[in-house]
C-alpha cells in the first residue's frame, strides 16, 4: 500500500474549526439515515463537541493543502455505548483508496494511548480486512440504524 502523500498531516480538529462545515455536509451525506434533515443526529454538534484537546470527545482531522481531507474522532460510539470507540470516520469522497484511513485510524489509536486508555473499540460494517491488517480483533455484532448488521472490533493499546 502507498504511503498517504507528504503534504498530509493529522492534527487536532480542535485547532482547524474551520473545517467543521465541510464536514456538516459530509457526514449528512454519507449518513443520511442519522444525520440528515429526518434524522436523530446533529452534526455540527457532535462535531463541535469534539473539539476538546486533552479528553474525549476527541477529533482529528486531516489536512492537505489548506484542505480537509477526512476526519475520525474518539468518542463513545452511540450504537453500541463502547468508551472510548473510534467515531465518526470519513474520508472525502476524492481522497479515498490511498491509505487515509489507515493513517487516521493508526492516530486515533496513538491519541487513545496518550490520553491513557489500554483499549479502543470500532463498530463497522466496512473496514473488515484494513482492521484485521492494523491487528484489531472483531469482538461481536451490531445492528445499525439503517438495520444494516456490522462487526464490532477491538484493539489493546
Ligand atoms: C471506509 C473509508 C473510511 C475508507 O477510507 P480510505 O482512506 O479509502 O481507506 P484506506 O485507503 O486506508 O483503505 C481502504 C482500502 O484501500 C486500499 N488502499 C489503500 N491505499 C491504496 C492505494 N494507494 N491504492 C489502491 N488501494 C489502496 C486499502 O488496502 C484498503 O483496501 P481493503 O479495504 O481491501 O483492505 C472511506 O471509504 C469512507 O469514508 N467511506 C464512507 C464513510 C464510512 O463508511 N466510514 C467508515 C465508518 S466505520
């Protein structure tokens, strides 16, 4: 697998809030079920609350070129109340199958450690195999609200 390209890094979301409204239109498209005009979710505010430095909820985001490119955030997950889980994870629709992901999912797990946590949780119905690569191990199922049924994954830090 590629690198992700140089002029990326990762960084708190706490500290390009200038993003959070390219991200409100990201999240209501991609997850229209929850956070789209019918829905339960609120995006901006759950992307606002994430803008904490030393706690959780806890965003990062990633910036290329003065650019958001994806997000991913440590939070409780409200499907499955796991403390803390990885959230919220959204790579824009161009900059995707180059390794982003990866990225954000490897500094999700860096920052859980640095905040002092042993042990992270994700609940997906997608990232089955990159999961399995960065040595997260499924741990139970999860139905979602769309009645889609995913995998519930964990990882020691
Ligand atoms: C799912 C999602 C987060 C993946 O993001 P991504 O940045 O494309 O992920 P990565 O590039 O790190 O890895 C994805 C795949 O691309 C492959 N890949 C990575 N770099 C690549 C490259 N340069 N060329 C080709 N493929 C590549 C990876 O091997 C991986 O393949 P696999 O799934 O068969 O293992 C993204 O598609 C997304 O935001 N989807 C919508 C929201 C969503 O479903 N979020 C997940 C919630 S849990």
């Amino acid at each position: 697998m590629s690198k992700y390209p140089e002029a990326m890094t990762i960084e708190p979301l706490s500290e390009h809030q200038w993003v959070i409204p390219t991200l409100v239109k990201w999240y209501r498209s991609e997850w229209e079920p929850y956070y789209g005009s019918e829905g339960p979710g609120d995006a901006k505010a759950d992307l606002v609350s994430r803008c904490n430095r030393n706690a959780i909820p806890y965003g990062l985001v990633a910036i290329e070129n003065n650019h958001v490119v994806a997000t991913a955030a440590l939070d409780i997950d409200v499907t499955t109340n796991l403390t803390p889980s990885v959230v919220g994870l959204l790579v824009g629709p161009e900059y995707r199958r180059r390794g982003v992901a990866t990225a954000l999912l490897r500094a999700t797990e860096h920052h859980a450690r640095e905040l002092g946590y042993r042990r992270l949780y994700v609940s997906t119905t997608v990232l089955h195999s990159l999961l399995h690569r960065l040595g997260w191990r499924a741990t139970g199922h999860v139905e979602f609200l769309n009645n889609e049924r995913g995998s519930i994954y964990v990882r020691e830090l």
